[in-house]
C-alpha cells in the first residue's frame, strides 16, 4: 500500500462520517440544525473535491513511477 492509498482511503472514510453527521442533523428541529446542516454539507464537498484530487494524483503516479 502506498501513502495516496492510504491518503485516499481516510479521504473516503471522513466523506463518509460527515455524511453521517449531516443525515442525523437533516433530522433534527431548530435553527442551530439547519445551520449544523449547511456546515456539513460544505465541509462533505470539499472532502469530496479532495479524495478526487488524492484519486487524480495516485493514478497518475502510478502511471507514472509504477505500482
């Protein structure tokens, strides 16, 4: 296993834990959620937009410098 695997595996895994903490807080009432809500959709975005960057760049050093 190389470093982008494992960098790509936590990547996946901290997409994963926000969009559970996003779905328990689509459940709950009041104002702070909704907010809650909205700052965990972005923060799910960019941790998305960054396990694709960390995807990019392992394939491509695996074309690269070999496996």
């Amino acid at each position: 296993m190389t470093v982008f695997d494992i960098l790509i595996l936590i990547a996946i895994a901290a997409v994963a834990i926000t969009l559970a903490f996003g779905l328990r807080s689509l459940y709950q009432t009041g104002p702070e959620a909704r907010s809650r809500s909205n700052r965990l959709m972005r923060l799910r975005v960019a941790l998305q937009a960054l396990a694709i960057a960390l995807l990019v760049a392992g394939m491509w050093w695996k074309s690269t410098y070999g496996a």
